[in-house]
C-alpha cells in the first residue's frame, strides 16, 4: 500500500520486510470504477525502512532512480 508517493520516490506500507538498499522495480495502479486504470512505473532503491510495532509491518521509503512515468509511454503503439 503506498502512502506517499511523489515524482521522485515513494513511502510504502509492507506486511514483509524488504532491506534497506536493496533495488526495486515497482508498478502502482491508479483509478476508479468509472475509469479505466493509470499503471504507474517506476526503478529506485530502499532508502529507508522502519518497522511499525502497532500495526505489525514495516514502512519502507523508496527513492526512484528515474522520474515515476505512465507505462503507456514505454509500450509500443500496436500495445497500447
């Protein structure tokens, strides 16, 4: 579950612990009932983990290599 999330990185709620430096490749669906999904991507490093004791799972910062872009842009016209 992400919480914040902006061009340059993003602050997840995780039920598992992924360590701290390690490289992540991240997809986040945006959207609706009335509208058809956005599907963000996005490449980064963890930056930053805490673990939460009240709620049992761990709040993990990702900083994105590159700025988080729409998939769309990335897949070829037929596909699309």
């Amino acid at each position: 579950m992400s919480r914040d999330v902006s061009i340059g990185g993003l602050l997840l709620e995780c039920p598992m612990l992924i360590p701290q430096h390690t490289a992540v490749n991240f997809v986040i669906s945006l959207g609706s009932r009335r509208l058809r999904p956005v599907e963000l991507m996005g490449e980064g490093r963890v930056v930053r983990v805490e673990r939460r004791q009240a709620q049992a799972d761990f709040a993990i910062a990702i900083e994105c290599k590159n700025p988080i872009s729409q998939i769309e842009a990335y897949l070829p016209a037929e596909a699309s």
